[in-house]
C-alpha cells in the first residue's frame, strides 16, 4: 500500500519542528509587544473579491481560490480564497472596524497564508507571515520602528550578518520614467525588476522584452539598475539616483523621505544595518512608498519584506489612510536557523523532565498522584511530567527515557511508597538519590537549574 503523503508544498510539522516555531514565534511577539504594538488575527478565508487586483497580475494567479459549494461546485466558480498574505486582511479590517480602532492603530499578527506557488528551498505553498504594521501615520518615524524592531527580533534569533535593503516606490517611477518606460508598463516593469537577484540581467531583459517594454527603454533602465553599485555608499547611491531623476518632483520627494529614513534610523538598533540600494523593486502593486527587504548571505530571497502602501485602505473605506508594515518570512528564518545549527537548548527541549516509572498495575494511580505532585512543584517550579503508560522493567522505563531525552526518572516501589519517599535518578550521570515525596519535585528543579546553567 502506498503510504500517503502531505501535498506537495505542505508540510507536518513534528514535535521537534513545532517547538523551534514557538521558540521564534515567541521571541518575535515579546519584541514588537515591546514597541507598542498589539497582537490581530483574522480568519484563513476571505471573500475573493477582497484579494483579487491588489498583488499585481502575478499575485492573482497564485490566489488559492475556493469553488462555490452545492449546486454551484461543477461550474468552477469561485467566491472565496485562502488569504494571500496578512496586509490585505488587515486594510479589510481597518477599514470594518474603523470607529473602533484609535488613531494610530499598531498591530502585529503571525498566521498561515497560502499561495499557489511553485515549492522550492525556504519557500512553500502554506507558510507563516509575521507581520507588524502601523496605521494612521505618514510620519517617517514610522519605517524607522518598524526597521529597528525586525533588527531586535534577528539579532534576538542570533543573526548578526544581515542588512536592510532600502528604495522608494517613487524613486523607483521617476526612474522608469527618466528611461521612457511608458506609464501604463510601469508595474509590468517593476515585476520583471523584482527578479533580477533571481534571474539576472538578462533573464530581467527577456522578461521586459515578453511584457512589451520598449528595447531602447528596457536598456536603458537595465544600465541605470546595473549601474547601482552594491559596495557604494549611501550618499553615492543618492547621488547617481538624483542625477538619473533629474527634475521629476516626484522622485526628488522620495529621495529626501530616503535620506530622512536613515537619519532616523541612525537613532535605532537599525542603525549600520539599512543601505539604500536602488535595484530594489517589490512586485507587489500597493506599495506607494518606501519598501524594503531584510537579506543574508548565502540565501535566495529575502528574510523580511515590506513598504509604505497608502493607497491600500482607501480601495476598501473610500478615504485615504497612510500604512506601512514589514513581514518576517519565519520558514526562511527557520531554514536559516537549523542550517546554521544557531537555536538555543530551550528550542530542541525534551518532551518531559521527569518520567514516572510504572511497575505493576496497582500502583498505576499511585503513580498518577506522584506524577500530579511533582507537576505542583510545591511553589518551587513547574516540571513537565510525564508517566510511563504501562507496567514494565525498570531497564526498559529507563532506556525509554534516555532514548526521549528525559534527563530524571521517578522511581517509587512499595517500600518507597510506604515510607512516603521517592527516588529520582539522573540518567547523565546515573546518580540516584531518594527524597521526600513533598521535597522531590523542588530538587529536581535544582539539579535542572544546574544543568541549564
């Protein structure tokens, strides 16, 4: 019989796995908690017509859509979609709850989304975002938080040789326009852009020749892209910038919020992190302002992502409100982190600290109630406990807890039992050493203290 398998670009997640995820999960929480910002959820399924035409021509054709139920199933239709990303929802929810929410509306949320991308390293068809964005400001403060937050969190995480791409929507127009790219193939352009890391020059090229940018135009903007030098400086990047946008008043804003951005940056934990870099594009359609990616060596892609997307909101409430956010791409950042061994002993615990050996059925409740003592601690700790499920040889109990990585064994026979004692044996050093019930669970909290350091 063949054994089933999870779909292709779908993953379970086994306990080892899920614990590492907790572990990030939870680091990132505890940083943007730090920031003032507040945790949001919102459901797997939206209506289709909330995400259709906001991620560019690309980004619909990876919407994972769901068919009509009854009657409706055999004709194909769809009303419904798996969400895309976690942005969308939260302009939907914005603009639902406007009256609610206060002016300044900081929000961070970490759920699946899923799209029906073609499964690769570090990239899968269901994956988690963590997102912070804040609401209501056009203030450049805002980017500034949000850069220094996601530098705390990797930092945090043990990473220590990332940087913060910076560039401008608006920069980026103006360029398209200095090198006569029409305006109504501008976002085709600034997909193909996007792709440069991943296909290179003439890869983009072929690229902007299938999506009808002009030759004389395509060349030109592929001189400006390959002109911007990874290795300069942010004032030289600024400098070519200017002199490729010349007058475009456009342009000319995006650059002073740029300079701006890093100026406040300077002030952060982002500070030495952030580089202007004007290759950087982002093919989604609703960024209005700066954007951003957060990138390490050795790794296709980005770690984090994001921009200032004004435009978004007003499509649901019929007014404008200015928003930017930037999201952590956590199954990269987990790729990252096992590949380069960089998770800490609490990430990879054992399932259990203390495993109760069974010795006979009479005494399974016995065992239970030890097991519910040593759980109390008596006001010294909590200890995960778990009990042997059935009656065996002490070597076999043993040998079970050393193979799941249960650092003590409670052993309690008749006669410990009677005398109102236990034994606890350390499997790492083979000690064995024997307490009073009420007195075991506090010294075993102390062995472990020992242990972790």
């Amino acid at each position: 019989m063949k054994k089933p398998r999870a779909a292709r670009g779908m993953r379970d997640f086994l306990p080892e796995d899920v614990r590492r995820r907790q572990y990030v999960i939870g680091v990132i929480a505890d940083v943007y908690e730090g920031y003032g910002f507040e945790p949001l959820e919102t459901p797997a399924v939206e209506n289709l017509e909330t995400l259709l035409g906001k991620y560019g021509e690309e980004g619909n054709q990876l919407i994972f859509k769901i068919l009509k139920r009854g009657e409706h199933e055999a004709s194909g239709d769809a009303d419904l979609a798996l969400r895309y990303d976690l942005t969308v929802p939260l302009a939907r929810v914005v603009a639902e709850h406007h009256g609610k929410l206060p002016r300044f509306f900081k929000r961070y949320q970490v759920q699946p989304v899923w799209r029906a991308d073609r499964p690769a390293r570090g990239r899968f068809r269901e994956f988690y975002q963590c997102d912070v964005d804040a609401i209501g400001s056009r203030s450049m403060t805002v980017e500034a938080e949000q850069l220094a937050a996601a530098s705390d969190v990797l930092t945090r995480l043990g990473f220590a040789d990332f940087t913060i791409r910076l560039n401008h929507r608006q920069a980026l127009a103006a360029v398209l326009d200095a090198s006569g790219v029409p305006p109504a193939l501008q976002t085709d352009a600034l997909v193909a852009l996007d792709k440069l890391d991943k296909i290179g020059r003439d890869g983009v090229a072929r690229e902007l020749e299938a999506r009808g940018i002009p030759a004389a135009a395509a060349a030109r903007l592929l001189d400006v892209f390959a002109g911007a030098h990874a290795g300069a400086d942010d004032e030289t990047q600024l400098a070519q910038l200017r002199e490729v946008i010349g007058r475009h008043a456009g342009g000319r804003r995006a650059l002073a919020e740029l300079e701006e951005i890093l100026a406040l940056c300077a002030s952060t934990t982002a500070a030495g992190r952030v580089r202007i870099d004007p290759t950087l594009a982002r093919g989604l359609s609703y960024y209005t302002g700066a954007i951003m990616e957060i990138v390490v060596p050795h790794l296709a892609g980005s770690l984090a992502g994001g921009g200032r997307y004004d435009g978004l909101i007003g499509t649901f409430l019929g007014e404008e409100v200015p928003a930017c956010g930037i999201s952590l791409g956590l199954e990269r950042i987990l790729v990252v982190m096992g590949e380069r061994g960089m998770f800490p002993a609490e990430a990879s615990k054992p399932p259990a600290d203390v495993l109760v050996a069974v010795f006979d059925a009479e005494s399974r409740g016995a065992m239970l109630a030890l097991a519910a003592t040593l759980r109390a601690g008596g006001g010294a700790g909590r200890l995960r406990v778990e009990v042997y499920p059935e009656p065996d040889k002490l070597g076999k109990q043993l040998k079970y807890a050393a193979s799941r990585g249960i650092p003590f064994v409670a052993i309690a026979g008749e006669s410990e039992r009677a005398a109102g004692r236990v034994a606890i044996k350390n499997l790492a050093t083979g000690q064995q050493h024997v307490f009073p019930r009420a007195a075991a669970a506090a010294a075993v909290l102390d062995e472990l203290r020992t242990i972790r350091g």
